[in-house]
C-alpha cells in the first residue's frame, strides 16, 4: 500500500493550467497582435502638393494695382495738404454759381425784345444824346462792331457778352469811356474794335472757368479774335477757376468785376506791346494767362485781383 508524501496534496492538483512553455508563449503572442495597430499608427502621413504653372500676367496685375492704390492714397493726402480737390461751396457761392451758368449760353435773340432793349441801352451808354439808327445799320461800326448788325458778333459770348459791356458802362462808366475812345496811352493806326473785342473777352473768361453747361452747344468765336470751345469739369476742376469761386464770396458782381478788370488788362498789355489789330489773338492769350495766374493766387477781393494781374487800385 503506497503512503502519501507528507504534507503534500495530490500531484495533479500542484501542476499550473497551463505548461510553462505555452504560458510564455501567450505572453509574446499578445503584444504581437497589437504591434499591426501600433505600427499603422506611427506610419507618417504624407501630404500631396500640386504645383500649378505661374500666371505672369496675374501676378503683375496684382502689383499694378498695388500700386494704383498707394498713389491714389498719396495723392489724396498731398490734395489734402495742399488744399486740392473740389471746394465745398456756401449756399451763396452755389446760388452765385448757378445764376451765373445759367446765363451762359444764351444766344442773343433779335426778336427779343428784352434783348432789343439791352442792345438798344449800350447805344445809349456808348454815344449818349446821339439817336440810335435802329438795330441795324453802319454807325455801329463806330462802337467797334464788324459790321453793320452787331447781333452778328455775338455768337461766341451770347448775350452773357452784351450784359458785361453794359455792367461796365454802367458801374464803370470811366473805364467803358476809356477803352471805347482808345484814351489811353500811344495807339496804333490799327486798333482793336471795342464792342468785339469785348465779345471775345466774355468767352475767354467762359473758357477759362469752365463755366459751360455740360453737352451745351460750342461755338467758336471769330473776327477780332476767338475763344477756343469752352471745356467741361467745372470752375471746381481748375485752380485758376477754384480761386473765382472765393471771388464768389466777396462780391455778387464777381464775373462783371473779373470781365472788367481783364478788358482794362487787355488795353494794358495792348500797349506794352505796341500791338496792332493782326496781333489780337496773342494780346487776348496773355490777358489770360496774367488772370490765370492772379487767380491761382487765391485774392480774397477785387482789389486783389487787380494788384495780382498788375493794374493799379481803382479802375
């Protein structure tokens, strides 16, 4: 009869579940499952890039207008600091401004009879006690018009030309005198005709300023002289016009006043140069050009305006 060993439980009960072998083996088994998993986790991820052809034109379009914007930006800084750019108007230069477009333009209507009138007046004004001899007829010539029918000079200025010689003969009667009967100074043998000389001062001063409607009809002056066709934008779009719009401010009459004292310049410089009917067109253009530049100056009053085109006070 066999005897238990002391102490000692049954052989099979002491024996693992699993052979020592197969026990490591799962333990190494279990890991590799895992490692697939944890090798396509740390596989890079690798990102497709597509290259496209350079666009030459596009890319210098966008530095042109770049550009375009940083001038535009000095450019209205440097208005700014300068005082450039459209002015805003009080309501008595607009209001000013808008009679005064509105007579611009105008043509002369000899059927008329407010325009009769008027034309009827400068006769008066120019020859006063002398009978008028009509509308029509050759003692007009006496005034400095081309021809028989004054009406006929008044294609540039339109009736806007007839009020400023009658704005002249009647608030600078002096003046109207001096340069009809040619007073002042040594004059030529060949003068400039007074009645369309002033004709050609009106337009010049229209042109100028810009101060032709927008799309209006152009007409050329002709004779003793001849405005160009006028331009649009505006006094605003000029200096030379941005300074007549403060002119506007000072004085009601400002056309008149500036019409006036650019008729007393163009005698002025008549006689400077010693000047002679052919020699009109270049007189009429340095009129301008002395009233563009006075104006530029930005006078705060007729006076001013005077000095700045160098004529003496008064006038």
């Amino acid at each position: 009869m066999r005897r238990r060993r002391a102490g000692g439980e049954d052989d099979g009960l002491g024996e693992a579940l699993l052979p020592a072998g197969d026990a490591s083996d799962a333990q190494q088994q279990q890991p590799q499952r895992a490692e697939p998993q944890q090798q396509r986790q740390q596989q890079p991820q690798h990102t497709v890039i597509v290259h496209r052809p350079f666009d030459i034109e596009a890319f210098l379009a966008f530095i042109l207008a770049r550009w375009t914007a940083l001038l535009q930006a000095i450019a209205g800084c440097l208005r700014g600091l300068v005082g450039g750019g459209a002015p805003k108007l009080s309501l008595v230069q607009a209001a000013r401004l808008d009679e005064l477009q509105a007579r611009v333009g105008v043509p002369y209507a000899p059927d008329n009879p407010l325009h009769r009138e008027a034309l009827l007046e400068l006769w008066d004004l120019a020859f006063p006690g002398k009978p008028c001899p009509g509308l029509k007829g050759p003692e007009w010539k006496d005034m400095g018009w081309q021809g028989v029918d004054p009406a006929t000079d008044f294609r540039a200025a339109g009736l806007l030309g007839l009020d400023n010689l009658l704005y002249m003969g009647r608030l600078r009667p002096r003046l109207f005198r001096d340069l009809q009967s040619k007073a002042r100074g040594a004059r030529s043998s060949w003068e400039y005709p007074f009645g369309a000389a002033g004709m050609n001062v009106t337009w010049a001063l229209v042109d100028l300023l810009r101060l032709q409607p927008s799309g209006g009809a152009v007409v050329v002056g002709s004779g003793a002289g001849g405005g160009g066709g006028a331009r649009g934008g505006g006094p605003a779009s000029t200096a030379a016009g941005r300074g007549f719009l403060g002119l506007l401010s000072a004085h009601d009459a400002a056309f008149e006043e500036l019409y006036c004292c650019a008729y007393e310049l163009l005698d002025a410089v008549w006689l400077e140069r010693g000047a002679t009917y052919m020699e009109f067109n270049a007189v009429l253009g340095e009129v301008r050009r002395r009233v563009a530049r006075a104006l530029e100056a930005r006078p705060g009053s007729v006076e001013a305006l005077r000095a700045g085109v160098g004529l003496p006070p008064g006038g």
